[in-house]
C-alpha cells in the first residue's frame, strides 16, 4: 500500500513538474512568434485608462513590441473587429465585462488562457478563455472644488446641485452604461430595471443640467466638467495627474456599481502572437501591479501588493455600499435596450 501511494505521488510529481515545462515550453515559443510580429495595435487601451502605458512599455522593454491605440468605446471596438474582419487594423481590445460575451456571440474573439488562469475566479472569465476581467473598478464622482462648492456624496446630492452632472455617451460607452446602473442599485433598481436612474437623468435634464461630453482628463484639464460620474481608477488617476487639491473623488454612498473590463483577441488579429503576450503580460504580477497603479483594482487576489500602491487607493468604508452585478445575463440584455430607452425616457428632456 505504502509502496503504492508513494509510485502514485511520484508519478502526480511528474506530471505536474511536465505541465509546468510545457507551460514554460510554450511560453518561450510565444515570445518568439510575439518578437517575430514586432508590433501590437490595441483599441481602448489609452495611456491614462488604468496605467495601460506602463503595461504597453513593459511590452517594449522586455520584447521589444512596439505599439498603437485607437480610444474607442467597447461598443465600437467590436463593431470595428466585426467590420474590418481580414483586415484588421487592431489585435486585442478592452470592453466591458457585458461586452465580453456580445463580442463571443459575433464571432469577432479568439480564446486564450494565460499561464495564471487558475488564479482568475470562475464568474470573471468564459470557461473557454474567450474573455477574462484583468481589473474592477467601481462607479465614482469627481467634482471640480473649483466649480462645485458642495462635492455630491450621494446620488440624492445630484438633485439639489446646481452644477452640471457629465455622464459620457450612454448606450455606447461602458463606462457611461454603468454610471446608469449605478444610479439604478443605489435607488432599488437592478440589472432589469433601470427605470429609478432613468428617472433621475430625466431630472437632471429637465434642469439643464445634464451634460453628455466626454468626461475626458483633456476637458477636466479645460475646466469644462463641473462634476463627472467616472470609475474610481479614472476618477483618481485624472485627480492626480491634473491636480490633487483641485478635485475630490468619493464613492456614492447611497450605492453604488463594481464592475470589470476584459480584453479581447480579435479573431482576425494581423499580430495574434504579440496579442497573446500582452494577455500574458496583463495576468502576470508585474501586469497586475502596473493595473494597480493606475488605481484599478486587479482580479487576482493572490498578487502582494506594494505599499506605495496601498496607499493610492480611497479608503475601504466608501466601498462599503458598492455592489458587483448580479445577473449578467439579464444586464446583457438591458444593455442592448440601453440606447433606444435613454433616448425616450431621458433625452427628450434634455435641453
């Protein structure tokens, strides 16, 4: 028996110690076909979203791949991967947790499972690694101290301000989708029921106090947002980058939306390999470290964080009302509606 056990555990040993020399096996001749491409093009993927910049530099450092971004909505992104198809000008993308599985449905994704797959938990990936959530963020204000004397510290604040609300293109941008279901949770809405937001935007409307521009750092730099609705790692990354002292960022405490984006491999991708080590690169700890840096928060819990990147995050007690989505299926769907709802029962008081 004793004899058994121990040529059992021998052979697990091996097995396990041939995995992890495969893995690494396949990891070498990744990079290899990854250099030999030289080069990876990305939609929403920009510098200032989630310290993407220092990831892309990384890429350059340790591979040599040199890259591009077009900022573009999750929306668009994978209307451009389904439009272009053989002639694909980007590789990989960054959507929305909802537009992980519009994009698989299209067809437009190819699968890919990076070394520390185990690490990811099952609800933040396709079982077939079509799409995985590299980093969460949840739904913030930031207002300009030098044009909003009173900060909202809830969705109520909103209705008794007197500064305009910026909330991005609805029905198009995830970021703006999920400001919407944000306001939703906080007044006892849901995935399905988006109708306690709707009521509010339609209020900020009616008062002219609606704004649909760009919550971008360049038009907060201008002092064109008063007070935009934006994911914390934006909102703080924008804040600091700018001017610390000249905004504040704060969690909705009546409620509020934590939610993740995903990258997607474009089927059709010209840089397939480059593509597959950026995923890699991402997963890793130094990918996730760098996601942290930018304020996100990374989806692998077992990364050690360092202190400096402790430190740049709000405190723990504004998250405490923050909730993940529930049903992804019934918001995949109400997202598809999103558009068309917004335009009846919103834009037709904008004024």
């Amino acid at each position: 028996m004793k004899k058994s056990l121990v040529t059992t555990l021998i052979a697990a040993a091996l097995l396990v110690a041939a995995g992890s020399a495969a893995a690494q096996q396949n990891l070498t001749t990744l990079i290899a076909a990854a250099k030999k491409e030289g080069a990876v093009n990305s939609l929403g993927m920009p510098p200032d979203w989630a310290n993407w910049k220092q990831s892309w530099a990384a890429m350059a450092r340790l591979y040599g791949i040199t890259h591009q971004d077009t900022d573009m909505s999750s929306a668009q992104e994978i209307a451009k991967f389904e439009a272009e198809k053989s002639n694909a000008s980007a590789d990989i993308g960054d959507v929305g947790h909802s537009f992980g599985p519009i994009a698989v449905a299209r067809g437009v994704t190819q699968a890919y499972k990076p070394a520390t797959w185990s690490d990811i938990p099952a609800w933040a990936k396709d079982a077939d690694g079509h799409w995985m959530l590299a980093y969460t963020g949840t739904m913030a204000f930031i207002s300009n101290n030098k044009l909003v004397k009173n900060p909202p510290k809830n969705w109520k604040d909103l209705l008794s301000g007197t500064y305009r609300v910026t909330v991005g293109e609805v029905g198009v941008a995830s970021q703006a989708n999920s400001a919407v279901l944000a306001a939703a949770l906080a007044f006892g809405g849901n995935e399905k029921d988006l109708a306690p937001a709707y009521k509010l935007f339609a209020e900020l409307a009616r008062q002219g106090r609606l704004s649909l521009a760009n919550p971008s750092i360049a038009n907060m730099e201008k002092g064109e947002v008063e007070v935009a609705l934006l994911w914390d790692f934006n909102a703080l990354s924008y804040r600091d980058k700018i001017d610390p002292g000249q905004f504040t960022v704060a969690i909705p405490q009546d409620g509020s939306l934590v939610a993740g984006y995903t990258t997607i491999i474009n089927k059709y991708a010209r840089h397939p390999n480059a593509a597959r080590l950026m995923r890699e690169f991402i997963f890793s700890d130094e990918g996730q470290i760098n996601l942290a840096r930018g304020h996100a928060r990374p989806i692998r819990s077992n990364v050690v964080m360092p202190k400096d990147v402790q430190d740049k995050m709000l405190p723990a007690a504004q998250y405490q009302n923050a909730k993940p989505i529930q049903d992804f299926a019934a918001w995949e769907k109400t997202t598809r509606a999103l558009p068309r709802q917004w335009q009846e029962q919103v834009m037709m008081f904008n004024k």
